[in-house]
C-alpha cells in the first residue's frame, strides 16, 4: 500500500505531470548513461594497469648527443627519469659495468647501493 503524496508536492493532472516525467525520464537516462560511461573508463584503466610491463630493473640515462653518450646510471623506478625519453634499460651486469667505467651514479635512487658496489 502506497502512502498519500503530501499536497502541493506534485502538480495534480496529467497535462503536467507527462511533461515532468518525461523531463525525469530524460534525466535518468543522461545519468545512466555517464555511469555506464565512467565504469567502462575505470575498468578500460584497471586493464591498462594490469597489462602494463613492470619497470625495468634498471636504467642508463645518455646526454642528448646520442646514446652512446652515457651520463648516469639509475634504478629503473627512479622518478628523475619517469618521463624523459632518455634512457636505456639495461640487466644488472651492465650497469654494474657501466658503474666500474665511471660512468656517474644518480644521486637519488641511489644504483650503487641497489647494485651492492659500494666500497
């Protein structure tokens, strides 16, 4: 059993209450519609992190020059590289390597203490 409409919430005759519901009806289909569109967006995202290639263990920054112009050695999550589009991963060896040829160390990520080649 319904309870009453408390009075003067709604108009009282069709004529204006078809307009109202079908402006609502319009309104629930928008909102509808951009909750179907968000939860495609966030699971498309979920996806995209699940597929993504883990970071490289390791990284050789090289100067502008080319990359045979090496300038620093880092670890593959170090944030100073996140976005540059100059480096290398590389295996541990060879940035052992790189390390012994003095090639120079990042001083935030640390790569010597990750490698175990401090003296």
């Amino acid at each position: 059993m319904t309870q009453p409409l408390p009075p003067g919430l709604l108009p009282p005759d069709l004529p204006r209450l078809e307009p109202l519901r079908a402006w609502h009806a319009m309104w629930l289909t928008l909102i509808d519609q951009a909750i179907t569109d968000i939860k495609r967006q966030e699971a498309e995202r979920e996806e995209g992190q699940k597929r993504r290639p883990p970071p490289p263990e390791w990284t050789i920054e090289h100067a502008l020059g080319g990359p045979h112009l090496l300038t620093a050695v880092h670890t593959g999550d170090c944030w100073l590289l996140r976005h540059s589009g100059r480096m290398a991963s590389v295996d541990r060896a060879t940035a052992r390597q790189a390390l012994a040829d003095d090639v120079e160390l990042c001083g935030f990520c640390r790569p010597d203490t990750a490698l175990g080649t401090i003296d």
